[in-house]
C-alpha cells in the first residue's frame, strides 16, 4: 500500500471510529434525559407540552436517533431541573470507563 493509502485508510478507521463513539456518546446521553425525566413520574408527551419541547426532538435525544442542536440538550437538562454538572455527573457513569469520543474505547 502507498503512503497516500495507508494515510487514507487511517483517516478512514478514525472517521468510522469517531462515529461508533458518537453513537455511544449520544446513547448515554439519551439514557440519562429518559431516566431522569421517568424518575420525576413525567410522560414522554406531557414532558414536551409542558417544557414547550418538542415530541420530534425528545424523542431524537432519548433514542439517539439523529443529532440534535446542543441548546435543545440544554433546554432538556434545564427542563428536567438538573445543573449541568449533575447532567455531566450522571453521564460520566453511563459512559464506558476511559471513554473518548476521538480515540478507541480500550
């Protein structure tokens, strides 16, 4: 293989790794909002109507379906009257150990 295909084929591996971590990452992050919002006794519809959030965009964040905008995550985590830090706190314990979202998970 030249250098040019072996350069190729390590940006490749790290682009498809960066996306399976992605996954992982959102996932988590999906885990910790239906969690909580259950924990509170709230339904997933009148969680939406009553923090004018839509059911499109929770259900993205609770499935890991697509992205979504970050100031939507906020909304959310504000909504289900958590700090941010407590937010980070509960998704530092879904993530695996060692957890990157640029470098393999070891």
């Amino acid at each position: 293989m030249t250098d040019i295909g072996q350069l190729f084929y390590i940006f490749i591996t790290k682009i498809i790794l960066m996306q399976e971590n992605e996954k992982i990452f959102y996932s988590a992050i999906g885990k910790v909002i239906k969690t909580r919002r259950k924990l509170l006794g709230y339904h997933f519809t009148t969680f939406c109507y009553e923090n004018d959030i839509s059911t499109t965009t929770l259900g993205c964040i609770e499935n890991a379906r697509r992205k979504v905008h970050l100031s939507s995550i906020f909304q959310v985590i504000e909504a289900l009257n958590l700090s941010y830090s407590e937010f980070i706190e509960l998704l530092e314990k879904q993530l695996p150990k060692n957890f990157s979202l640029l470098k393999t998970i070891n």
